[in-house]
C-alpha cells in the first residue's frame, strides 16, 4: 500500500477520491489489494496492534 514495505490495515476508503485511511493514520493515495497468505511483506505494528484492541 505504501513505499515502506509493510502491509497496513484499511479502515476508511474516500468514496470521492479512492484514497485508504489505515489504522494506524496512514492515508494512501492509491491503495493496493496485498493477498496477504502469498507475500514475504510483514505487518504494520501499530495496524496489527490497533487490529487487535478492536478485536477484544
């Protein structure tokens, strides 16, 4: 989704520009679908931390 190699969690898409809000604040311009079981890139921390607080 971005340039920094990780793989960030969408929480809010732009229904006017396409733009991803993650969770961890990040807005990405163009956002990428990543199928998560076939890619060697690890998680954002603060995505997976903040995925897992929702959860509980």
């Amino acid at each position: 989704m971005s340039d920094d190699n990780l793989i960030h969690l969408q929480v809010k898409r732009s229904w006017w520009d396409g733009s991803a809000l993650t969770a961890c604040g990040l807005r990405v311009e163009t956002p990428e679908a990543v199928w998560t079981w076939f890619t060697d890139l690890s998680w954002c921390p603060t995505c997976k931390a903040a995925d897992k607080a929702r959860r509980k």
